[in-house]
C-alpha cells in the first residue's frame, strides 16, 4: 500500500496562503477543510479560496466539503479543478448521483462519515467513490483527540475499489 500525504491547510496563515502552500509543497494534496457552520458548528473559507488554492498550482487540492447540501455545491469545486472533492454521506440527498457527477467533471471522489455513521449502508457503493474518510474526531474543529472507538470502523470499512494515488 502506498501512502499519500496529505496535509490540512485549516490552521494556515490566510494572509500568506502561497508561502504557507509552499512550506508543504512536497506532500502529494493540500487538504482544504471547508465548513459553512450549518452542518458543522464551525465556519472556515469556501469556493472562493478553494479556487485561490488550485490556481497557485502548488498542489493539487482534496476538498473536504463539511457542509449542508453538497449535492448542489459539490460539482462547483470539481468545476474549478479539485483534484478530488469529498463529501459527507449524512448531508448528501443522492450520494450515489453526486459521486457521478462529480467524476464526470474530471474530480475524484470521496465519501465521508461521522463517527456515529455506521458504513454497512453505503458498502454496495463503495466501487463508486476513491477514498472512504472515516471521521475519528467529529467533523467541525481542528485538534480534537482522536477517538479510539473508530478503529473497528475503519477495519470495517473496505478499500474504495477505485482507490489510486494523486
């Protein structure tokens, strides 16, 4: 198995978004956590730095959307060139349709779930996403401790059959 790195931006320095870029330039994605405090009590940016952050070209970027309705706003993240664009099961009204259309748009996909979302429902549709995000903290707020409870979970939880490297 091969490992891909991937940090989170979340903590960054705004108002030097490039250098701070460029300080992880050697990892393989730049996560963007984007939360609109509807579906996660919590606010950070959304479209407009996402598309910031791939138009420096520094690396590519794994958008994830914690946010209401991302059925609706998902495909505007692919549109503007995310590398991959993942989204929460428990917001999602059409997970399967929106993992379609999103790659469609040229973006991989991933589905994410809270710690409370049991997989056993999504599993026949597994084969359509790339990455599976098992939340081990709950979504919303960077540095919270990891809850061990999740590891069964995760073992649970088989491979996105679509899996590959950036």
């Amino acid at each position: 198995m091969n490992a891909t790195i991937s940090p989170s931006i979340l903590n960054c320095d705004i108002g030097d978004l490039r250098g701070e870029l460029k300080k992880i330039s050697g990892a393989d994605v730049a996560h963007v956590d984007v939360m609109d405090n509807h579906f996660v009590p919590n606010l950070s940016w959304g479209l407009p730095v996402v598309e910031s952050v791939v138009a420096s070209g520094i690396l590519p970027v794994d958008a994830h959307l914690m946010i209401e309705d991302p059925d609706r706003w998902a495909p505007l993240y692919a549109e503007v060139g995310c590398a991959s664009v993942t989204f929460h099961a428990e917001a999602a009204h059409a997970p399967l349709r929106l993992a379609r259309e999103l790659h469609r748009l040229g973006s991989r996909v991933g589905l994410a779930l809270k710690p409370a979302t049991d997989i056993a429902p999504f599993v026949d549709i597994l084969s359509e996403f790339d990455m599976i995000l098992v939340m081990t903290v709950e979504p919303g707020f960077g540095g919270q401790s990891f809850i061990e409870s999740m590891l069964p979970k995760v073992r649970r939880t088989p491979p996105a059959p679509r899996a590959a490297r950036f």
